[in-house]
C-alpha cells in the first residue's frame, strides 16, 4: 500500500505539495505583493474621485463602495492573472514538469490539485487585498458622507469581486493549461478579460448586435450577481474549453 501511495500520491498530497511549490516561488510572492499595491491603488485612486462633494452628487453609499471595490478589483486581476498563470506555466518553461509527471503519473488528478491551489490562494489573496482596499477608501469616502453600507451589503458587494477574481484565476489556469506556456497563457488570458470586450464593444456599434454578454468579463460579473443568469453556460464554456482541450493534450502527449 505504500509503494502504491508513493507512485499514485492522493489528491491532499498533491494539494500539500503543490502549495508547497507555490509559497516557494519568487515569482508568487511579487504577485502577492504586487496585488496588495494594485487593489490598494486601484481603491485609493477612486476613492479619490468621490473625494469633492461636487463629485459625488447624486452618488449613493452603496454605489460609491461598489465602484471601489470594482477598480480594486479591475488592477487586482492583472496580478491574479500572473500568479495562475505561473503555478503552471513556470513547471513548463522551466522543464520541472516532466519531474512532476515522473513523481505524480495521474496527470489529470496532478492538474486538478493545482488548480485547487489557484483557486484557494487567488480566492484569500483577492479577499485580503479588496478588503485593505477598501479599507484604504473609506475614509475619502466619508469626507463626502459616502458611508454607512450596512455591513451585510458590503460583504455582498465583497463577496461579488472575489467571485469575479476567482474566475479569473480559473481561467487563466485552464489557458495555460491548453497553451503550456507562461508568455502564451499571460497575454491571451488578458487579452480575453481586457481586450477583446474592447473589440466587442466596437462591433456591437457597426453591427447593433449585443455581443458583450458573451465576453468572459461581463457573463463572469453577471454570473456573480446572480448566479442563476443565462450568462453561466457562456462562463463554464470559456473556462472548460481551454481546460478540456489541454487535458486531452496532457494525457495524449509527453511533457
């Protein structure tokens, strides 16, 4: 049984040691320390924007605290996206995968462990952060009576970006996983949550259709608001089809 163990580690034990790799990393902890300036930033910058009475006419609390935590959470990804990415990416640019596969041989099992590592370290990083963010914003917020959120509206209003961060990571994980390659999973992960709802948008004004709701960005956010909206199925396929065109990679091919 323990020979067997040590060939076909469970799925806690790839957990342990793939959150082991991670905290381990450089790169990780410039990502962690990169999303703490980005969301404070992001939320002091806004916060900024509501700090003249004449600013904030006609703007509630609640409204106010929401567009905080939105451009916190729209620099935050930036580094969410960059700390998916390399769980992955950097085992493949570096070659340190094939040692990985020799030590865990269920492929598929290995990448659902990490991908439950992204999952779990992006999800507290984005709370953490949001919430210094936050934080950083009241008190500009206050000098125009922009607070007093009932306390269950903000952790909605919270709950709602980390979701949204979350995705992100997840998705940034599943094209990472089809592209194999830290450069390629980057900028076409932000090229689909940046870009091309830009483009989008541009092509909505020529063709009158409303194509935005199938952009990753706007059905995420939809989705987070109401988990029940016809924008799901637009979400899960974006993030299951580079994940399930990579795990047929994986198991097909060598490393």
């Amino acid at each position: 049984m323990n020979a067997l163990t040590a060939v076909h580690p469970s799925l806690s034990r790839l957990f342990s040691a793939e959150w082991l790799k991670l905290r381990t990393m450089r790169s990780s902890w410039i990502c962690a320390v990169a999303a703490v300036v980005a969301a404070i930033g992001g939320a002091v910058v806004q916060g900024l924007g509501y700090a003249g009475p004449e600013l904030a006419e006609g703007l509630t609390a609640r409204e106010a605290a929401a567009d905080v935590l939105s451009s916190s959470s729209a620099v935050l990804q930036i580094a969410i996206i960059a700390l998916a990415v390399l769980a992955l990416g950097s085992e493949y640019t570096g070659g340190a995968i094939r040692v990985t596969f020799v030590a865990a041989p269920r492929r598929l099992r290995l990448m659902a462990a990490k991908a439950l590592v992204v999952a779990v370290v992006s999800t507290i990083l984005s709370a953490l952060t949001l919430g210094l963010g936050l934080a950083a914003a009241l008190p500009l917020l206050s000098r125009t009576s922009l607070t007093g959120v009932p306390f269950g509206t903000m952790l909605a209003l919270l709950g709602v970006e980390i979701g949204y961060c979350l995705l992100v990571a997840l998705l940034a994980f599943a094209v990472t996983l089809a592209v194999r390659s830290t450069a390629g999973g980057i900028s076409l992960t932000l090229g689909v949550v940046l870009l091309l709802r830009v483009v989008v948008v541009v092509l909505d004004v020529g063709t009158k259709a409303d194509l935005t709701s199938l952009t990753f960005p706007v059905a995420a956010m939809r989705v987070m608001t109401d988990p029940l909206s016809p924008a799901l199925p637009v979400v899960v396929a974006w993030v299951a089809i580079p994940a399930v065109l990579g795990s047929l990679t994986l198991v097909r091919r060598d490393a």
